[in-house]
C-alpha cells in the first residue's frame, strides 16, 4: 500500500512508532532484555524440572543474583552494542527540546540537576530495573533457603547430615546479614 494513500494521521502515527522503535533507547532496552531474559529462561527450565533439589534452587538464584549484580557495573558493554546497532546515534535529550520548569518568585533553580541523557537513562531506567529485580530474586532465594533449612532439619539422621545443616544455617545467617545491612 501507498504510503501516499493512507490518511495524515495514520501516518504521523507509524512515523512516530517509527522513530520511537529506532531510538537509542528502545535499541539498549531490547539488547538487556534479551540479555536478561535468556539467562532468566536458561534458569526457569532447571527450575520447572521434578526431579530438582531445593540446594540446587537456592544456587541457581545464587548465580542469577550474581549475574544481575555484575550486569549493574556492565551497563558501557551494552552502550556500545547498542549504538552498534541502532539506527540513532545519541540519546533523546540531545535531539529534544530542554523542558524548563517555571518557577515562582521566591524559588531558585540553583538545586535542580542537570543531567545527560546518558546518566539519566542509564539511573533511572537501567539501574532500576536490576534492582527491581534483584530485590524480587532476593526475595525468592531467601524463601527457597528457608524451606531447603527446614527440609534438611527435618531429615537430619546423623551428625553428617547436622554439620551440613549447621553450615547452611550459617550460611544463611550471613546472607540474612548481608540484606539487611
């Protein structure tokens, strides 16, 4: 079909989806997601498995907050695959006009912060979305932790299986230490 064709704001809708799909942004979003989500799902079918044991759950989240936690310091590897292949070279505060907030009389703007487009995607996209989920693979690993404790306290037969207990209560000891420092 003729893009001629179509009505003007049809069309001004696919240019705006458009030039929102070729963003620097969408290019770093779609690059992390896929990033994340391939080590999420490699994870998830290990864990879907019947014959899994509840130390090798606690584990598998082990590794997957570790991940998360080195992707947090990594965010310049996936800049330059991103710029590698995005149509848009530069971030959106360069290409749009600055927003200037009115103020009143008595206020100044000595105190707000000027950021570029850089650090403001990378702050408050990039980063709050690892600690989203990091905060959520916490939560799960420490409920998986505390049933794996449970299930070896009530299966200790001997004093192998009670010094292999007392080493996961301290080890969970020192992670509940670690989360709420």
């Amino acid at each position: 079909m003729n893009a001629t064709t179509e009505n003007n704001m049809t069309r001004n809708e696919s240019q705006g989806l458009l030039n929102k799909l070729q963003s620097l942004e969408t290019c770093f979003m779609c690059i992390l997601w896929g990033f994340l989500l391939n080590r999420l799902n490699v994870v998830s079918e290990k864990l879907q498995k019947v014959e899994i044991d509840c130390g090798l759950v606690v584990e598998l989240y082990d590794s997957l907050i570790q991940l998360i936690t080195n992707t947090r310091e990594n965010f310049d590897e996936f800049e330059k695959k991103e710029i590698e292949k995005s149509v848009t070279k530069e971030y959106k505060d360069l290409k749009t006009r600055k927003k200037i907030k009115s103020i009143f009389y008595d206020e100044t703007r000595h105190n707000d912060l000027i950021t570029s487009g850089r650090e403001k995607f990378k702050i408050d996209t990039f980063l709050v979305i690892l600690d989203h989920l990091l905060n959520e693979l916490n939560k799960r690993r420490a409920a998986y932790q505390n049933f794996f404790f449970h299930l070896l306290l009530l299966s200790c037969s001997n004093v192998y299986h009670m010094m292999i207990l007392l080493k996961e209560l301290h080890n969970l000891m020192k992670y509940t230490m670690m989360i709420w420092i």
